[in-house]
C-alpha cells in the first residue's frame, strides 16, 4: 500500500479523521484534573483542536504534525491561547525536543502510522515522556481481535497491541472505555494511560 502524503490529504481537505474538535475523552480527562501541569506533547495533532483543549496558564503545549497545511488551520482557527502553545511542522520519527514531556497524548495517530514503524513509534515515546510522565492513549478504531487482514489507516489497535510495542519502558495504569465519543465512534475508542519507568 502506497504511503499517506499527509501535505497533499491536508491540502486537498480529504481529512475524514477531523472531527472538528477535540473528543470528549480528553475533555473528561482534564475535568477530572488529570492531566499534569508542566510540559504537553501532541503528534500528529492536525488542526490543533486538542492543543487549544489541553492550553492553560500552568502548561507549555508543543503539537507537531508534518503538515504545514494542517498547521495553517490551526492558526486561523485559534489566535489568542493560554499559556505557552507551539505548533511545529515536522516528522515525529525526526524529532528530537530539548527536554522530555511531563504527559503525551496520542490521539488517531499511532492508527495512522503504517503498522512497520510502530516499534520506532513505541521507542520515540520512551525517550519524550519523561521518568514517571504520563503517556495517554485514546485508541481508536479499538479492535479486539485484531483480524489477520486488517488494513488501515486508520489501522485497527487494542492494548495488547500497544502493551506489546512498550511494556519495557511503560507501565499500564489503566484502561477504560470512552463512555462518549465523537459520533460514530461509540464503543470504538480505549483511553488507556501508561506511566513512564525509571526515576527522575
Ligand atoms: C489521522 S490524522 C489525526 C489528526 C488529529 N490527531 C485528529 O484527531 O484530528 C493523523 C495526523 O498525523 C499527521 N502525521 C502523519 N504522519 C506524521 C509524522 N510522521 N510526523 C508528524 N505528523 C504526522 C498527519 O498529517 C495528520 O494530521
């Protein structure tokens, strides 16, 4: 399968992932008070909706998408954020921050990447969540089996699938079923919430 020219997707507007806003999985994550202050990681972050969701005076978000495009629309949507709020264009596998992050979220990116660079994906994240941060995965489509012929993107996921990329370097916490979703995703989405091993 020919690979995703994310640029080209952007530019034509053929983005059926956008939702248009941030899923209600995250918004209850951060009602709940569970997203630290500190240093905020999202790739692959599109239009930027959980950027502005996850801005506040006490955090500094850094979203990075390899699309120029989809960074665009994220500046003419939001003007006036709080905090420090960063997009950056570039490629995650490419990505090299001056520090690690204090929470990471991944929300229809891992289901975007092509199943062969899941391992360099689960690596990446061990090195940008710090020691005892927070790796937060809302997974989506969840799969449970995952068929022999699956195809994607986005590619079917579970947390065994993802346990089994980073249980070296990360603890699962827990894992729960998304009691909302975007329309249409209704029992299709895990947020499961993983705590970097080691010390600080
Ligand atoms: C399925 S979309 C999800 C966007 C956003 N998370 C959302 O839920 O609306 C995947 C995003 O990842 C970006 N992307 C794909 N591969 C990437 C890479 N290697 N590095 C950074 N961004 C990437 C794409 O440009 C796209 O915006």
């Amino acid at each position: 399968m020919a690979p995703v020219d994310w640029e080209d997707a952007w530019k034509k507007r053929v983005t059926p992932w956008d939702e248009g806003q941030s899923p209600p999985a995250l918004q209850r994550l951060l009602a709940e008070g569970r997203v630290p202050s500190g240093r905020i990681f999202v790739p692959g972050c599109g239009a930027g909706y959980d950027l502005a969701t996850l801005a506040d005076s006490d955090r500094e978000v850094i979203g990075l998408d390899v699309s120029s495009e989809a960074r665009a629309t994220f500046a003419e949507s939001y003007k006036d954020l709080p905090g420090r709020v960063t997009y950056e264009v570039g490629d995650f596998f490419e990505y090299h921050p001056t520090h690690p992050f204090d929470f990471v979220w991944d929300y229809t990116f891992f289901c975007a990447l092509d199943p062969g660079e899941r391992e360099v994906w689960a690596r990446i994240m061990s090195r940008l969540v710090k020691p005892n941060g927070l790796l937060a995965t809302l997974l989506f489509p969840y799969v449970d089996p995952i068929p022999a012929d699956a195809s994607g993107p986005p590619w079917p996921v579970n947390t065994d699938l993802v346990r089994g990329l980073i249980a070296d370097g990360f603890e699962l916490l827990e894992v729960t079923e998304a009691e909302q979703t975007h329309p249409g995703r209704e029992g299709k989405e895990r947020l499961a919430l993983w705590r970097r091993k080691g010390r600080d």
